[in-house]
C-alpha cells in the first residue's frame, strides 16, 4: 500500500509563505484523496502488485482499460508529485544549491537566478492546473518543463527524467492565501525549497 510522506513540519511551519489553512487542506484533504484513490486502483491490477509508483508510471501504456489507466494516471501523479511536494519544503529553505547539483546549474543554466526564473516562467505560464518542474536524467543532466494536471516527467518520458523538484500550481495549493496571484505564490515557494532535499532527489535520479 502506498502511503503519503510523513511531514518533517507543523503545517504552520511554513507561514507566512505557505499559510498553515492551505497545508492542512493540501496535506490532509488533496492529498489524502489522491492516495487513497490510486491505492484502490492499483488493487484492481494484480500484475501491478509490488511495483514501485515510477514502475508503473512506466508501465502504463501496457494497462487496456481506460478508466483504470486515467484512475493510474491522474491519482497516481497526484500521489507522486504531492510526495515530491512536500518533501522539498522547509521552514529552513530558502538558500542557494551547494556542491554538485549548483555546479550542474551553473552548467545547464547559466547561473542559479537563470534556473530560477525559467522554473518561475514555467511555473506561471501553465495554463489551468498543473506543475512545473526541474528534473535529471541518468546523465545528471537538468532541464526545466511543465505539465498538465499530475502528470510528471516520468510519465511523459517513459523514465527517462525524473523530477527532483516541483512547484504545484494547481488553485488548491495557493488560492486561500495568494487568490489570483500566482506569481507572488511561486515567490514565495522559493522561500521554503529545501535545496538539499533537492540535492539528495538529484543523486538518486542520476544514480
């Protein structure tokens, strides 16, 4: 059974970038749902049994009916990439890469601010809901996109990138705080990014 990332924080613990009403409903009702439906459609497949989220992300175009595929799909994203969330906020983030991932940076970038504002414009260009993302190949090389909905690079790529960092900016993650200004949102996201939790997502990836 899959089961939800266990916080390293209150949920107040975020204020005043990320307000403590929109991490208990984010955390413990969106979150919540998303687990709990895509753990129900994984048990509809035997053959998915023991696989790994990323495992069957992979093997998704090998399941035939369409509704569990888009139940795998959209609760299998919202279980993933909210893990993913979660796991890279901080009340003591905020600072800049070190070591090997702001050398890959400074390679892919340009420069730390460069990624910022690509992740940023991707970020705040997604139309409707969706996610922006830094990901890692096997290569250790990094790139910036965006997706709709929960999908996530993986999916999209079949494995060939996975996600080390991930600005959610559907309504649900910042409308009871920020409204219609998104833009001050993921200016404030940056303030909480836990760089070495990235960091440790960025080893793994390219491992």
């Amino acid at each position: 059974m899959f089961k939800q990332i266990e916080l390293r924080y209150d949920f107040k613990d975020l204020e005043p970038h990320i307000d403590e009403v929109t991490m208990v409903t984010h955390y413990s009702k969106h979150h919540a749902a998303y687990t709990a439906n895509f753990n129900g459609a994984v048990e509809k497949l035997p053959e998915l049994s023991g696989k790994s989220v990323e495992e069957i992300f992979v093997s998704l175009p090998k399941v035939s009916d369409e509704s569990l595929k888009a139940a795998l799909t959209n609760n299998g994203g919202g279980f993933y990439n909210h893990n993913l969330y979660f796991s890279t906020l901080s009340p003591q983030g905020g600072k800049e890469p070190e070591g090997e991932l702001a050398a890959q940076i400074q390679k892919d970038f340009g420069d730390f601010n460069a990624l910022k504002e690509k992740l940023s414009a991707a970020a705040a260009t997604r139309f409707g809901s969706g996610w922006a993302w830094l990901s890692s190949n096997k290569k250790g090389e990094l790139k910036v996109s965006s997706s709709p909905n929960q999908d996530n690079p993986i999916i999209e790529s079949r494995g060939e990138w996975t996600p080390i960092l991930g600005i959610d900016v559907w309504e649900h993650a910042y409308y009871l705080k920020y409204k219609n200004l998104r833009a001050d949102y993921i200016k404030a996201f940056f303030d909480v990014v836990d760089w070495k939790e990235v960091a440790e997502n960025y080893s793994k990836a390219k491992a």
